[in-house]
C-alpha cells in the first residue's frame, strides 16, 4: 500500500510539474524532454511551417513612461487578449521577447486548412488588440502582424545549461520583416504570398513586390484584410482600384499609375499602401514596372 500510495504521489507531483512548466515552455517541447532527453540539442529536418510575428506600436514609449511592475502588468493583460487567437488554432507561441510575439503552425506540407488557421488567427488577434486598446486605462498598444509560410527547423536551441524552443529559418525571418514593412505601409496584417494563395474565404490586396531588410531575393506581400462576406463594399472597390493601378506601375506606365493612386488618395485618405505608393512613384522618376520598393 505503502508503495502504491508513494507512486501516486510521484505521478501526482510530476502532473503538477508538467502543468507548471507548460506555462514557460510549448507542450511539444515538454513530451519531447520527457521521452527523448539525450536529442535534446539535436536539430530537427526542416517541415512546413507558417510563422505569425506581432509587434507592438509605440511600446518603447511606454516602457520609458511607466514603473517596470506597471508595465509587466500591462503587458499580461496584453497577451491575455493576443495568445488566445493562436493557441485555440492549434498555435504554439515559442517566444516572447518584450511586447513581440512568434508563433507558428507546423504540418508535413503546404496545406490550405493549416493556412486558414493562421489568417483566422491573425484577424482575431487583431480584433482582440482593439477591443484591449479600447477597454486599457494603462496604456494603448496598436499591433501590426507578419505572416509567413516555408520551411522551418524546430529545435531546442542554445547551449551547455541553457536552451530555448523555437522555430528557425527564413520563414522566421521574413515574418518579422513583414511586420516591419507594415509600419511603412500602415497596414495591420501583411502576409507573403504562399500563406494566402487558394483562400477563397479571405480578402487579400496585393501590395506588390518588397525587399525586404537584409534580403537579397524580393518578397511577394499581401494584405490580409478579412473574411471576404463580411468586408463593406467600399473596401471591395478601394481593393479593385489599387489592384489596377499597381497593374499600371507594373506595366511600366508610370504617368497613369501616379494618376491613379493619386485618385485612389482623395478618396480614401486613410488608406497607407495608397499613400506609400503615392510618395514613391513621385520620389523615383525613373521608375518602371521592374522596379522594387524598399523599406
């Protein structure tokens, strides 16, 4: 009896310890610690992988404004309102680093419904971070949001006594510069184009070819923008006027494609890549459809 009682509670203490590491360390890391200790740094073959990176606006600002223990505060409530759009996905977050955010879905191939689940994700988070913002005595945190999809290593990653989970890769990489290149474009989402390609379900705008920082090959972006049966019909034409201008720069006609973005501007103001590429056909005289912007 004696024994039995003992072994209960040796099981009961590590359900507990698995319960408490669960929230520092992904589900997937703690069974793989439990049954395979010795592969610990070894790293895994690349799989498909979908990378979800957040960041959010003027939060360098705050820290600077507000007593560190208030600012942890804020935060937790933040990620209160950003982790549960991933995680009930099917989304594991591998990294916290100040107010970002890396997440990612993994699966043996490209699959639509894998994709799906990271554009609904995103659109959620987003959602969520307003309704946060709007409801916040402590401070706003607007949240701009970069999706990317390719090959992924997932991998404990560190050395000697020290080591984090986490997926690595270009896929990596280009998330977060995507969420880069909506500060520029004063987008909230941005996507590159394997994440969205065959989605009926959602409205994308194409907003061209990017290259992106520190990279040498041009990235094909999107604007993830909502489920395509609930967008306003303004929306649908603003997307269709942008899409005919771009196809205008594209084809190297430069005039009319300025004249077009131009009149795209008066009528929606607020809209950022109308903006952007108002500014940069105007800066770059010489441009023609092989021209690239970048950030």
């Amino acid at each position: 009896y004696a024994m039995a009682h003992h072994y209960r509670d040796l099981q009961h203490k590590r359900e507990e310890l698995r319960t408490l590491f669960g929230k520092f360390v992904p589900q997937p890391v703690i069974e793989a610690l439990l049954h395979r200790r010795a592969e610990l740094d070894a790293v895994t073959d690349a799989v498909y992988g979908i990378c979800l990176a957040t960041d959010a606006e003027r939060f360098s600002t705050l820290a600077e404004s507000m007593h560190p223990g208030q600012l942890a505060r804020l935060l937790n409530r933040y990620f209160e309102a950003v982790f549960p759009p991933i995680t009930k996905r099917e989304g594991v977050i591998s990294d916290i680093i100040g107010d970002m955010v890396l997440a990612f879905w993994t699966g043996t191939d490209a699959s639509p419904a894998m994709h799906a689940k990271a554009c609904g994700a995103a659109l959620e988070l987003k959602s969520a971070v307003d309704e946060f913002n709007a409801t916040s005595t402590g401070g706003r945190l607007p949240t701009r949001i970069g999706i990317s999809a390719g090959p992924v290593t997932t991998s404990a990653i560190g050395a000697f006594d020290r080591f984090e989970f986490r997926p690595v890769g270009d896929t990596v990489v280009t998330s977060a510069r995507l969420q880069e290149l909506s500060k520029m474009l004063g987008t909230r989402i941005l996507a590159a184009e394997p994440v969205v390609q065959g989605l009926e379900t959602y409205l994308v705008r194409d907003v061209g070819l990017f290259l992106l920082r520190g990279k040498k090959q041009p990235t094909h972006v999107f604007e993830l923008i909502g489920e395509r049966d609930q967008v306003p019909a303004a929306t649908l034409q603003l997307c269709f006027e942008f899409a005919l201008a771009l196809d205008s720069l594209r084809a190297g006609t430069r005039e009319d494609a300025l004249a077009r973005f131009r009149a795209i501007r008066d009528r929606y103001p607020q809209d950022g890549p109308t903006a952007f590429y108002v500014r940069w056909i105007a800066a770059h005289q010489t441009c023609n459809g092989d021209a690239i912007p970048q950030p």
